[in-house]
C-alpha cells in the first residue's frame, strides 16, 4: 500500500459487501455492533433511575469507558494472536455474566463503588468485534478500491449506530423494567458475537505463528502512535461538545432538544462520509490526518456563534461533516502504519486513544460549562483540536509502512464472488 491512499467508488462498496466470504459475518458484525451505543446510554439511564444520582450513573459510565479502553487492547493482541474464535466466544460469555452481576447489583441497590467497579468489568468484557471485523477485510479483500470502500463502510456503520443508539436506549427506559435496554442490547451482542466467531470466514482465520517482535505490538510502529494521537484528538473535540451541546439545549430551556442536535451532526457525518470517501483528500494520509482533524477543531469554533438552538443545530450538520472522514481515515491508516499481524491490536489502539479522548474532553468541558458556559468549551475544544492537529502534524513523517516483522497473512480461500 502506498503512502496515498486512492479513491473508491460505488462499485467498489457493491463488490466488498457482496465478496461471498464476507457475507455472514458482515450480517452477525451489524447484530452485533447494532447496541453498542445503546448499552452504555441504558446502562446510565437504569442506574439513574433505580439510584435517583446522575452523579453515580455518571461514575458508572466512566468506569465502563475505562474497561473498554482497556479491553479493546488486550482483546485486540488476543485476536491478533489466536484467531478471533476463541477469544471472542470466551469475551461474550464472561461480558454476559458480569452484564447478569451488574443488573442483580442495580436491583439490589449496592453501594456506588460496587456498581463501578461491576461497570469496568463489563466495560472490560466487551466483545471487540470492530476490531476482528475490520482486521477481516485485509484477509478477504486485495489492497485496493473494494478494501478500501470496506474500510469506510466499517466508519460509516459505526456512526449510524451511534445515531440510533441513544434513541433506542431513551425509548426502552420507558418500558415498565428500566433495564429492558440494557438486557436487550447485551442480547443482540451476544449472539451476534457467537455468530460472528462461529462464521466460516472467521474460522478459517487461525492461531498465527509468528508475533510482531515487540513487547510493544502495534505501538512500536512511530506511525501508529501518530495516529493514536489524531484519534485521541479526535476523541477531545467530541468530548468537549457532547457536553456542550445539551448544556446549550438546557440553558435555553429546551432540555430534550440536546440528543437531538447531537444526532444532527451525527447525519451529516454519515452522508458527507460516503460522498467523501468517493475523492478523499489529502491524498497523503500523513497530511490528511492532521488536515482533517484541525479542520474540525475549525468547524467546532462556530458552534461558539449561534445566538439560538436552530443556529446551532445549522453549525452542528456542518462540523458533523469531518467526523466520518476522520475515522475512515483512522482505518486507512492502520493498514499502513501497523507492523504485521497487528491489525486487531492497532484497531484497539485507535479505539482506547477516542475513548480516552472522549472521557479528558467530557471531563473538561463539564468544568468550563460550569464557570464559564457553552460557548467557551466550544472555543475550547477548536483549540485542542487546532493544537492536537499541529502535533500529529510535526509527526507526519512518520506516516509510513511499519517495517515489517512477519510474513503476510495467507488470504482465505473462498473469498472471491
């Protein structure tokens, strides 16, 4: 792969989503990927209810991001190393049984720090099946347009499950047990993990036998710490504005409107993101790292302008515009910069620096919001993002292939049409 990364096309998604092998776990990858937004909005929702503290919910929901962080490495060096069959089919029956602990604790009202404690074990627990999925494709498909339209397919699908997530999650609260949402997604997780693991395709993708030489994995290429730093960037500008914006929505007394504007940018970033994979530019990923993210740390400072919700909502569809490029870009990336046999680590990499990211964001923004309003965690988060952006900047040398460490993986014998 070359240090460019080239256009797709329309095609190209047609003849990565119909590629035979791909078929089934394509299918289980979306059942399962489908409440991973959902989970943690229910998981938060439920412990509000039945605890009457948003501050003990909130807690919760830190140390489920924490356990993710921290999983979504570990899992990724497991399915790097073993195959995913087994280390996914072992993850989704322990991510079950702590999800069982956590519900017994809600309903028992045990004390704060138990819940937490359960929240980061289930957090911890998570079948990583974006990663397997994504480090699929490698195998399946030859570099080219139809990888690369899967690669964005990946980015684009996540998002429109964020979309629907929160929706789902405050729908199901309303259900007479507050923990509907919650029981329901790690359901649709669960088996779509199992199946997903239990996919011929997947199956075929054995315990390697050969490592990346370094205690380090995937963090001993340069370049994939430089783009663990973009991801974690990117990570910081969304934290900041996922707290902004229903600060914003509260302040002008409509509470509700907050989800909302949030889903706006949401769309925006879904409907730019196939139009800009079509011609996506720079066509160096080196300086297209840094181009995307200072410009959506640029986008961010508008929202700091409108005077009213629907002026915010009009600045929320465009900063929402470079969100998808952004992660599309991430998962390009991986494939360049990453040393052999690392693709589900690095993908866990990128996934622990977003959510790091996200939880330093959120924690800052709740402070300015606090003490100096909406308005200046806006301007906020552009600076970080500007300044994070310059950074990954100064590192755009180190965009290149990672030297390799081990033999090609074999492609799968079946994947043709």
């Amino acid at each position: 792969m070359s240090h460019s990364e080239g256009r797709t096309s329309l095609a190209d998604y047609r003849s990565a989503l119909t590629t035979r092998a791909a078929r089934r776990p394509v299918v289980a990858s979306l059942l399962a990927r489908l409440p991973i937004a959902m989970i943690g909005i229910s998981a938060l929702l439920y412990v509000q209810r039945e605890t009457g503290s948003f501050a003990a919910a909130g807690l919760v929901s830190a140390g489920s991001l924490v356990g993710v962080s921290v999983g979504a490495v570990v899992q990724g060096r497991l399915i790097d190393r073993f195959g995913p069959t087994r280390p996914l089919l072992v993850v989704a029956l322990f991510s079950a049984l702590s999800m069982a602990a956590l519900v017994t604790a809600i309903e028992s009202h045990a004390a704060t720090p138990v819940l937490v404690a359960l929240g980061a074990v289930t957090g911890l627990s998570e079948p990583m099946v974006g990663s397997a999925s994504r480090a699929l494709w490698t195998r399946l498909l030859p570099p080219g347009g139809a990888r690369n339209a899967a690669f964005s397919y990946e980015a684009i699908s996540m998002e429109v499950f964020f979309i629907l997530g929160p929706g789902v999650a405050g729908l199901l609260v309303l259900a007479p047990w507050a923990g509907t949402g919650l029981v329901l997604g790690v359901a649709l997780q669960f088996t779509g993990a199992v199946l997903f693991a239990l996919s011929p395709a997947v199956r075929a993708w054995g315990p390697s036998s050969t490592s990346s030489g370094s205690l380090l994995g995937a963090l001993a290429s340069p370049g994939m710490r430089t783009l663990a730093l973009a991801a974690l960037g990117f990570g910081v500008v969304i934290g900041f504005v996922e707290v902004a914006v229903p600060a914003s929505a509260t302040e002008a007394g409509s509470p509700s409107f907050g989800g909302l504007l949030l889903s706006a940018w949401s769309l925006s970033s879904v409907a730019f993101g196939v139009a800009y994979s079509l011609r996506p530019w720079p066509r160096q990923l080196g300086q297209r790292l840094p181009a995307l993210l200072g410009g959506f740390g640029a986008l961010v400072a508008l929202l700091a302008w409108p005077s009213s919700l629907w002026g915010l909502a009009l600045m929320m569809l465009l900063a929402g515009a470079l969100i998808t490029p952004q992660s599309t870009a991430h998962s390009a990336a991986i494939e360049l910069v990453a040393p052999e046999g690392t693709a589900a680590e690095a993908f866990g990499w990128v996934l622990t620096a977003v959510t790091l990211g996200l939880a330093a964001g959120q924690s800052v923004s709740g402070y300015l919001v606090e003490h100096a309003g909406p308005s200046t965690a806006f301007l906020a988060a552009s600076v970080a993002g500007l300044v994070l952006a310059a950074a990954v900047w100064l590192l755009r040398g180190t965009v290149r292939p990672a030297v390799a460490t081990t033999a090609p993986a074999p492609a799968l014998v079946g994947a043709g049409h």
